[in-house]
C-alpha cells in the first residue's frame, strides 16, 4: 500500500450536536499551511487534485489525497453477442424441480 499524502492546513469538522440533519460537516482551512502543502502537489490533467475525507480506526475525520489510476485495460466482452454465437446443451434439461 502506497503512504498516504495527508491534507496539511485544511480539516474536515463533523457537525455539533445541534446541528440541523442537513449539515455534513464543516471545512476550516490554515492559509499558509495550506497554501505550502498545495504548491507542493501534482494535479491531473484536467488541473484537479482528488481528496478523500476519511475515518480513523480512533474515530477522527482526516483528509489524504486519492491518487488512484484506473489501469487501462482493454473491455471484453465475454457474453455472446449473439443468439448464434451462445452455447446450448445438446440434451434436454428437466426443469420440473425448479423452484421458481
């Protein structure tokens, strides 16, 4: 498993208890450390950086960078696309037992 790259100057913030069912959570952003942290990344090419709010096993939120790469792999498909190209039993099969 990768080391996670953790979010530094900015944090995710559950709701208080009064809070409205409606509110998520709240986001509180430490300029600089911030600012440092986000100079220091690589975005895609689309110029985004993906972030995930996560859930520690102690129970704290903390947010880490998803850099997940889909691999790029051909699609097969392996139905039939056909009726032709489907596979039939040569015998007759009994479907007096089943339940449906």
């Amino acid at each position: 498993m990768a080391e996670k790259n953790f979010v530094r100057g900015l944090y995710f913030n559950p709701p208080h208890e009064k809070a409205p069912n409606y509110v998520i959570g709240s986001i509180s952003i430490k300029r600089e450390d911030f600012r440092q942290w986000l100079n220091q990344q690589t975005f895609d090419e689309k110029g985004y950086l993906k972030i995930d709010i996560l859930l520690s096993k102690a129970g704290k939120h903390y947010m880490a960078v998803n850099d997940y790469k889909p691999v790029n792999k051909q699609k097969t498909n392996t139905a039939p696309r056909y009726e032709s190209e489907a596979v039939f039993p040569e015998e007759d099969i009994d479907t007096s037992n089943i339940n449906f």
